[in-house]
C-alpha cells in the first residue's frame, strides 16, 4: 500500500476571493486569460462531471490508472514533500 494520501484542505469561503484574484491577474496579463475552472456554472459542472463517467471519455481514468501505479515513484522523483494536485 502505498503511504501517500489525498487531503482537501481549501476552504469553501476562498472561492470569491480567488476568482477575484483571477480575474484581475487575467485582465492585466498579456494576453488576457482567465482560468477555465471559472467556465462552468453548476449545472455545467454537474455536466462535465457526467461527462467524465462515459466510456469515451478516457482521461479521468488513465490518469487515475498512472497515480495509482506510479504515485510513489512520481513523489519521490519530485523530491517534494507535497504533492498537489491541481485538476478537477
């Protein structure tokens, strides 16, 4: 078993000060950007989410495939003592 765990540690209450955030680092870069986590309302979440669980959609589960194998190998070889994972 490997000795590496998931923890959620952000706070519910960071989401309007991070998208504030965003949002003025996204009109001030060049090019202008905006993170797509910023995209989707809740019912385009509750979509994607659905999305992720079709058979076509093979991402989710090749990435949880190589985590699952390599997650030891992958932490050692960053020689960090966290691992953030930032995706959905």
């Amino acid at each position: 078993m490997s000795p590496f765990a998931l923890t959620r540690t952000l706070p519910v209450d960071t989401t309007g000060e991070a998208l504030r955030a965003d949002v003025r680092a996204g009109l001030t870069a060049r090019p202008k950007e905006l993170p797509p986590k910023w995209f989707y309302d809740a019912r385009g979440s509750r979509l994607f989410d659905e999305i992720t669980t079709l058979p076509e959609y093979y991402p989710t589960r090749a990435e949880r495939e190589i985590l699952l194998d390599r997650a030891e190998e992958i932490a050692a070889s960053s020689g960090a003592g966290t691992l953030i994972e930032l995706g959905s």
